[in-house]
C-alpha cells in the first residue's frame, strides 16, 4: 500500500508536460523527486494533490483514486507548498484549528502533535499572530506543522530546505525521520541534493517530462556506470545527457 | 523628460480606461443612474423645503466646498525604480513635475465645479448675495488648489525648512472659502488666496533650485495614491496584485463564537473571520448599507423606498459574491476533503445573514419614515421574500455553474 503513479501524462491544458511518468512512494519510505527547473516536478505534484487533472494514466494512494472517492483521498494527503501561503484573515491558531475541522481531525489529540511541533519550531508563543507579521521562514514552519500535525498517509513537502534556518531543517528531517517510522510515505522534491542523498531512501529522476529512471542512490550509481559518484554528479550525468 | 511624461500619462489614462471599462459594467451602471435620480429627486425637494434663513446652511456650504477642493491629489506617475533610473535626470525633473502638476488639475477642477454648481441652489436661496459669487467662488477654489499643490510639490525636496503645518493651512482654506459666501468679502478672500498662491509658486520655485529632490517620499506618495485608486477598482473588479488590508478586529470575536470547530463548520470558520476581519468586503458592504439607509431615510414615497430597498439588497448581494472565490488563490482550499456543496452551503449562510441583516434595517427605517401602512407592510415582505430567493435559488446556481 503506498503511492502508485502508473504511466501519468498531464500538464496544463492540452499541453503534456510530463510523459509516461510511472513511479511509487512505498510507505516507510521517503522518495526524493529530482529534477532541473522545468524538469515536471511541481507538475507531478500537482497531479498527485489533485490540482491538475491526468491526460492519461492513473494515481492511487492506497487503492483509492481522487476520480472514485475525492474526500478519502484527499484526507490521506498531506502537503507543504515550495511557496507558503497563508489565509490573511486567520491568525496561526485558526489556521490549525481550520486545518482540524475540514480534516475531521481529533481536536485534543492534534492539539497535543501540534504543541509539540510549534514549540520545536519556536511558534509557540506566536499563536494569535497573523500572517503579515511572519516572516518566510515562519510561515514555512507553519505549513510543516500544518501539514505534520495530521495523520495522513503520504506527505508531499515541496522543496523545503530554502528559507528555513539550519536549526528548522534539522528538525524537518527529524519530523520526516519519524513519521517515516510510523509507516508514512513521504514524497519530497527538491534541489539540495547533499541532503536529499543522505535524508532520501530511493530517488525519482525527472528529466523533460519523462522519468529518467528510479531507484536507490546504489542503483543510480550502477545505472549511470559511475562507481564512487554521489547524487551531485549522477545529477550533472543527466543534464548532459539532455 | 517631457517625452517620458507623455510616455508615462498615455500609459496610465490606457489602464484607468480598462479598469473603469470593467467597474462601470452594465449591472452597475443601472444601478448607479436609479440612484443618482432617486438622489437628485430628493435633493431637489429638500432644497425646495428648506428654510433659507437656517443659521447651519453657511457653515455646512463651507465645510462641502473644503471637501471638494480636498478631493484630488498631485499625480505624478512616478515608478519605485525611478529613484535608481531617473536619478542622474534630476534637473529635468521640474519640467516632468510641471506637465504632472497641469495633468493633475483636470479632475480636481471638474470635481470642483461639479460640487460647486450643485451646492449653487443652497446659497442663492438665501438671497444674501448675487449669483455672480458663485463664479468667483470657484476661481477661488481653483486657486487654493493650486497653492495646495505647490505646497505637496514642496515636500518632495529635502530639507525644506519652512514646512507650513496643515491644520493652519486647513483653518486658513476654511476663512478664505466662508469669505465666498458673503457679498464682497468674498472679493478679499480671492484676493488672499490668490497672494498666498503666488507665495507659495515662489518658495516653491526657490526650492527646486536650491534643494534635492526625496524621490522617496515623493514615490511613496505616488504609490499611495495608485493604492487607493486600484482599492476603489477592487471594490468591484479584480486588480491584479493588490491585497487588501487585514485588521484583527478582537471586539468582533463574540460574534464568532457560535462558529464551533466541527467539521462541518470548515468553510463558515472561514469565511465568517475572513469577512469580519478583511477590509475589503466588509467595508463594502457597511458602506453599501449605510449609504443605503440614509437614502432611505430621504425618501418619503412607499414605492420609491420599495425600489430602492430592493435594489440595494440586490446589489449588495451581487457585490459580495466574488468573496466565495476568495481563497481561490490558497491552495489548501482545493485539498480540504470537504465537498463544494458544503462550501457553497456555509457561503449561502453567511449572505443570509449579511442581507437579512440589511433587510431588517431597512424594514425599520422604512416603518419610521413612513409609518405602518399596508404599503409598507408589503414592502417589508418583499424585501424579506427577494433576501431569501437571492440565497436559496439564485447563489446555488450562480456558484454551482
């Protein structure tokens, strides 16, 4: 059981930007998306959040689609967006309080998750402020503890490391490491590859829309012939190959 | 310069035409024409029933044409990049200022004319003065405004010690302005200001050639001035870019408690404090509704108030529904595992209870205008009736399509 993309073409309107794209995210596991810009991974995501609707091919999470049954989808889904956009009107507190309502979520349980992740990211003190006042950083944080304080089943966190200070990215991790140990499946695109090499179990390569190919940091090594590479170089490998 | 200025106003007169293209659609201009001519019917009678000895009339004459010679200020186009770009340009600055300064008469001087002619009536029902005061008037509401702009003008150089403090200046525009009112004191009020005018085009001349010029303040002040206007075009069209402003709003809290925090509550949580607490909606619908109860308050016909109660619910209701597509832009409103129905549900509540709120308003000052007749009693109905077929029928369907 866990995330299934099987030979996905879609984009926006008529245009496909990604072809044939097949891959899964197992659960236990947490899969970096890598990719240049432009490459389809903002698109791929958008497709599995629901955003966009696939051309061709089907996505299942856990048997389910997001065509036959959209609320029990949507409940195992949990995002973190690249860019973090926050309602104006709703301090941070409502803003949890909001996600708890639309995800039917156990109020005095979440509330515990929740404390615990806004005082690890020092929000804690910061509950009734609003949006405006946060900076970017902040309002990362706020979405990471939106999105970890549910229990969903797959997490989507789109390029997480820039804006967040050394200290966050090292609980981020943390956060990943954990709900990866309660048997979640965590898809994670991003272009810190250092991080992505040492923090990612497997890794999907995007390259013009098309999945050049999967695997583990092992497997990429052998795939590409090259024997004592890291993830940096595999990834230069692939822009040549163009 | 020059060439940039022409450049510049081409630019700008193109989009203030898109923009009032798109706020002045045919709904709203409908609209806009029954107010207008419910509004001068009931000036028209009340000017008729005024008493002309009033001890107020002067005073309020005063404060309406203060108003009028406020309204309008310097336009002058200038872009945040200009204080990098312009910069080595600043000594043909004073020719761009001076094309801007003369742009920038145009609506204030129709403005003033315009409030002049219309508050002309007031002050010749008192057969205190000739009607040849109400020309002189206006020339001198034209003067004021131009030493008003040379004072902004001003500002915008550094270090310009002699800043003229503005309640003075206010107090001063006041005597000069009740001077117009009475019959040959208002030849010294034009006189006056047209010495202070003359004043101030001097200092100013001074100041652009001793002083450098703020591009800071003078661009932010430009940005301010765009800000409102494309806020007024917000009201009814989306402007692109523009956020409006957010206050916390804590009294307002109490009103948000019978929100509880179930699920099926998502969407009205939301919009119930994205209403309360945005700028934007809120304040159109306050404005909306007051303007429309003191309207009504003038009127004194059943069926006039009748029509205008209907239309001002309508309009009203019309005017909010682009906030159900508020959150549009926030992603997280797609993935909630909420269906639309249920969105469109917590919307239909709280319109109903925005414009029941509004319907017994008006009900009210309708019964204390008028009286309770059989008329009225109908037209409390029909606003009731047309609060509920706007929600129940009409919103499903516009939001469901």
């Amino acid at each position: 059981m866990s995330l299934e993309i099987n030979q996905l073409t879609g984009g926006y309107a008529h245009v496909p930007v990604l072809k044939e794209v097949s891959f899964t995210v197992p659960n236990n596991q947490v899969v970096g998306l890598i990719g240049l810009n432009g490459a389809g991974k903002s698109t791929t995501i958008k497709h599995i959040i629901g955003l966009l609707t696939p051309q061709k091919g089907t996505i299942t999470l856990d048997g389910v689609t997001l065509q036959s049954n959209p609320d029990q989808y949507r409940q195992k889904v949990a995002y973190v967006p690249e860019t973090p956009v926050l309602y104006p009107e709703l301090t941070l507190k409502e803003h949890l309080e909001l996600t708890m309502m639309a995800y039917d979520l156990n109020v005095e349980e979440t509330w515990v998750k929740a404390n615990a992740l806004l005082k690890r990211f020092r929000l804690d003190n910061k509950l009734d402020w609003f949006p405006v006042h946060f900076s970017k950083g902040m309002r990362q944080k706020v979405m990471i503890v939106n999105a970890f304080m549910t229990n969903a089943d797959l997490f989507i966190i789109d390029e997480p490391f820039t804006g967040l200070d050394p200290l966050a990215i090292h609980d981020l991790l943390e956060i990943i490491a954990e709900k990866k140990a309660q048997g979640a499946a965590i898809l994670m695109s991003t272009h810190i590859l250092a991080t992505a090499q040492q923090y990612a179990d497997s890794f999907v390569l995007l390259n013009q829309g098309r999945v050049r190919t999967t695997g583990t940091l092992e497997e990429l090594k052998i795939e590409f012939n090259m024997a004592d590479a890291d993830l940096d170089d595999i990834y230069l490998q692939m822009t040549k190959e163009g | 310069m020059q060439a940039l200025w022409q450049k510049r106003v081409q630019k700008h007169i193109q989009e203030q035409v898109k923009y009032l293209r798109l706020v002045f659609n045919d709904h709203f201009v409908i609209a806009i024409i029954f107010l207008l001519g419910a509004l001068g019917y009931t000036y028209a009678n009340a000017v008729k029933g005024l008493d002309p000895q009033a001890w107020w009339l002067k005073p309020v004459l005063s404060l309406v044409l203060l108003a009028a010679v406020s309204f309008g200020r310097l336009a002058t186009l200038l872009k945040e990049a200009d204080s990098v770009f312009l910069l080595p340009k600043e000594s043909g600055l004073v020719t761009y200022l001076k094309s801007a300064r003369l742009y920038s008469s145009w609506l204030p001087l129709i403005a003033m004319a315009f409030v002049t002619l219309l508050v002309a009536p007031l002050l010749l029902i008192t057969k205190t003065v000739p009607a040849w005061h109400i020309a002189v008037a206006l020339i001198t509401l034209v003067i004021i405004k131009d030493r008003r702009f040379s004072i902004q003008l001003r500002q915008w150089y550094q270090a310009d010690e002699t800043q003229a403090t503005k309640g003075l200046s206010l107090i001063l525009d006041l005597a000069i302005i009740a001077s117009q009112l009475y019959q040959w004191l208002n030849l010294v009020g034009v006189l006056v200001a047209l010495g202070l005018a003359y004043y101030q085009r001097q200092q100013l001349a001074r100041v652009q050639k001793t002083q450098l010029f703020d591009w800071l303040a003078a661009v932010g002040a430009e940005d301010s001035r765009m800000g409102r206007i494309y806020r007024l075009y917000n009201l009814f069209t989306d402007v692109p870019g523009l956020s409006s402003q957010v206050k916390r709003r804590r009294y307002l809290d109490g009103l948000l408690k019978p929100i509880t925090a179930k699920p099926a509550n998502t969407y009205l949580y939301l919009y119930a404090r994205g209403f309360l607490r945005g700028t934007e909606f809120s304040g159109l619908y306050i404005r909306l509704v007051v303007l429309g109860g003191i309207i009504l308050c003038f009127s004194h016909i059943w069926w006039l108030s009748l029509a205008l109660g209907l239309l001002l619910i309508y309009l009203v209701g019309f005017q909010l529904l682009p906030f159900y597509n508020q959150y549009d832009q926030i992603i997280f409103t797609h993935l909630y595992p909420v269906p639309t129905t249920k969105r469109i549900q917590a919307f239909s509540q709280l319109m109903r209870t925005l414009l029941l709120l509004q319907a017994l308003l008006f009900s009210v000052i309708l019964l204390v205008t008028l009286g309770m007749t059989i008329q009225v009693g109908l037209s409390v109905l029909a606003l009731f009736v047309l609060v509920i077929g706007f929600v129940q029928f009409y919103l499903p369907k516009r939001l469901g399509a």
